[in-house]
C-alpha cells in the first residue's frame, strides 16, 4: 500500500520555499518585499528532478529514476522521427532538458552577454535560465513579482501582448506614460513623472522594451544615461523597482548614437532597491523564431552572499517552470549550443543583421522624403523590425481592412490612428512599391469619408 503523501493547506509556505525565503530575506529584505504572494510560495522540489540529476551522477550501474524508455543505453526512439534528426544523437533530440534548461547553453549565453556588453564586467549577474520564448520569460517575472493590484510602468506604444499578460491575465494596474518627447526621442520625463507617482514603500514593474515593438525606437546613450538616473533617483526615494528590460530584438540597432548594450548592463547591482530582469533569447538573434526559446537573466545586490541569493532565487525560477512547462524544448537547446559554438555564426548574424539594416534605411529614406506626408506621419525608428505610421483622418483598424481587400497588403492596427509595418518582412526592392500603394490606399479611402 502506498504511503500517503501530509495534505498541506492551498496557501501555505513549504519549508523548502521558506528556506529560500529566508535567504532573500536576508540577503536583501527590499527583493523579498517585490516577491510575490506565488513568489513567497513557489520553491524547486527535492523531487523526481533532483533525485534523477543526482542518479545521472552516480547511478553508474542502473539508473530508474526519470520517467523515459531507453534501449541499448539511449533514449528510445522511433526511427521515423529520429531520421530528421541527422546531427542530433538520441539523448540531444529527445531526452529531458533540466528545467532551467542545458548547462552548457545557460553557460554559453551567460558569455555571449558579457561580449555584448561589456559593462556587465565584474557586476552581479545569474547564468541566464532557459525559458520557452520570451513571453513565458515575461512570464515567470510576473509569476515571481506580480500580485492583483500591483502597478507596472509602461510607454504608451507597447507591445499588446503586455496587456494580455500583465493586466488580464495578473491583474495589474497598468501605468502609462508618453513613449516621445516632444522633441521626437524617448520621453524620460515622463518616466520621471510617473515613477514621481509612486509613493515611497511601493513596488512597481518597470518594463523598458528597447528596440521598442512596436516604433522600432531605441535610445540613444545620453537617453539611456537620464533613463538610469531616474530610475536610481527613485530608489534612492524608497521605491521597489523590478526593471524589466525586454531585449527580445537585441543588436538590431542602426545608428551608431544608440546605446549598443542593454539597459540591464547599466541597471546591474546598482541599488539594493532595483532587481533588474534582462529578458531576451535567440528568437530574433538567431532568426529561430518557431524554437520557443528565451533566456532570463536577473542581477541583485546581496548583503552577504551575492552566490547565495543568486542561487535562492534561480530556484524559484526553476520552481515556477517546473510547475507550469516542467521544462523547455531538448531539440532546440541542443541545435543552439551546436551553431553558437559553430565558427560561421557571428558572419552569418552580421549578414541578416546587414540586410535588416538596409530595409529600415530605406524605408527611412522614402518617409522622409515627404512625398506621402498627406496621409501619415511616421514615429522615429532606427531599430529591430517594425515602424509605425500616424494616420491622418483615418481609422487604423478601417484602413488595415480596406489595404487587405483592395490591395492585397497586411500591416497592424495599433490603437485607434496608428499602424504597425513590419519592413523585417519586405524585400528591400519592393519596399518603395509598398509605401507607394499603402498611400494610394489611403487616400482613396480618404475620399469616401
């Protein structure tokens, strides 16, 4: 007769979650104050995972811990599967990958940050954590640090998927400032004025999405100076901040004025008061859009133990997977650890990276040379995949119908006046054919009105 596991109450702490719990306490009481009540409770359990990574250790004779078949010594598999698999053995294609994903990935990642940016060096940073894509790296951040009621910080052009997960699905109350100055670049005073609005005690999400999706907008170095400065001044003030920088569409920066590193590398062990998140992945690096694979890093400074609460808080992340996906795809960490130590990756990187460039500068160079300034106004871009276009006297989402039907073109209904083009999408050569009939449509549907 198997023995009963002791039922335990919904909202009780664990001890194995206590334990954490404690050394975040300890090591820094303001992170502990940003957990969250799943924050408080989530921990990794000393459970099948761990008792099977210790098996793989050890267990040299027979190993019947993990829940897979094998045969001959290797993962059973189906040869119809495994034939599309040529340069993957057995174990890299199908095997279980560890919950906060390959050793050797996380490692490689973790050195592929400090090449691109260099200001990480000697600073507190986690080997950066495998999640599937960069939404469930968003995810886990919020799981960690969200509760009902609790406000996150945004730009008012955001991706609106932002929405759906901090709003809808959290709950949180949504802050939103002016992504523009009036001068056309980032609106850091209006950051300022709505972190100004945080009391002191409170805990805010701060997310800063740089190149932005959906404006293709990214700071300049001087911008990011100011940006770092407010967010110290507020907590210096006694605010709680988790900054979020979501780099889903890092290193797609065309101008040399940006910041060429992310904010994270500025933000990193700054402030006992600022955990910074980094939130980024191969998706839009190495073009591998359909492998659902993200990466999230975290730096904090730690009273006594930087390695403890490092740790402490890797097994929370790795908790709140384990609860939610239990782990991420095996096939694509391992086909990624195989190009990242590849020698043509970083000439490959450069020749996609190249020819993005040379569509955002012509579509650059076509919006300026105000020929369609009768009908939009286009938002600064210099970055990533998109721009957005301000329609004048048009309903975005009635434009984007009448395009589709009358000229067989798909562009984004963002909000009520703007649209989103994805110029990533569109050969160079066709780029000024594209704006041209986007125009003629626009007019048209402006005559009937």
């Amino acid at each position: 007769m198997s023995q009963q596991r002791p039922q335990a109450s919904s909202g009780e702490i664990r001890p194995l979650a206590a334990e954490l719990n404690a050394v975040i306490e300890r090591e820094n009481r303001h992170v502990y104050a940003m957990l969250s009540d799943l924050g408080k409770r989530i921990y990794f359990p000393k459970g099948i995972l761990r008792q099977s990574a210790e098996a793989k250790e050890k267990a040299k004779r027979f190993d019947a811990t993990i829940g897979i078949a094998r045969e001959n010594g290797k993962p059973m598999f189906l040869a119809s599967v495994m034939q599309h698999f040529r340069d993957l053995t057995p174990a890299e294609a199908l095997a279980y990958a560890p919950a906060t994903g390959q050793p050797e990935l996380r490692r490689r990642w973790r050195e592929l940050l400090l090449a691109k940016n260099p200001s990480l060096a000697g600073k507190p940073f986690s080997t950066p954590i495998v999640t599937s894509g960069v939404t469930h790296a968003l995810s886990l951040s919020a799981d960690l640090f969200l509760d009902k009621g609790d406000t996150v910080v945004l730009p008012h052009k955001f991706w609106e998927n932002y929405d759906l997960l901090f709003a809808a699905r959290c709950q949180a109350q949504l802050l939103l400032y002016p992504l523009f100055s009036a001068a056309g670049g980032f609106n850091v005073e209006g950051l300022r004025d709505a972190l100004a609005a945080r009391p002191s005690g409170s805990k805010s999400v701060v997310v800063l999405n740089f190149p932005n999706n959906p404006t293709g907008y990214s700071i300049t170095r001087t911008e990011a100076d100011t940006t770092v400065a407010v967010l110290t001044a507020a907590a210096d003030r006694g605010c709680n901040l988790v900054v979020v920088s979501d780099d889903a569409y890092f290193g797609l920066f065309y101008d040399e004025d940006l910041l060429q590193e992310s904010l994270f590398a500025r933000l990193a062990g700054r402030h006992d008061r600022m955990l910074a998140i980094k939130v980024d992945g191969p998706t839009k690096e190495q073009f591998v859009w359909g492998f659902r694979m993200g990466m999230l890093t975290f730096s904090v400074r730690a009273a006594h133990d930087q390695q403890a609460l490092t740790m402490a808080l890797e097994e929370k992340l790795g908790g709140a997977i384990r609860s939610a996906i239990s782990n991420c795809s095996q096939p694509a960490q391992s086909v990624l650890i195989k190009a990242l130590t590849g020698e043509a990756v970083a000439a490959e990187q450069k020749e996609k990276r190249a020819i993005l460039e040379a569509r955002a500068r012509e579509s650059q160079r076509i919006l300026d040379s105000g020929d369609f300034s009768d009908v939009w106004d286009a938002y600064p871009f210099n970055s990533g995949y998109f721009l957005c276009l301000k329609l004048k006297g048009l309903s975005a989402d009635g434009y984007r119908k009448h395009l589709l039907e009358t000229r067989g073109i798909g562009v984004i209904a963002d909000g009520e006046t703007d649209v989103r083009v994805a110029f990533s999408a569109v050969e160079l050569a066709d780029l000024p054919e594209l704006y041209a009939t986007m125009a003629e449509a626009a007019r048209e549907l402006g005559k009937t009105k």
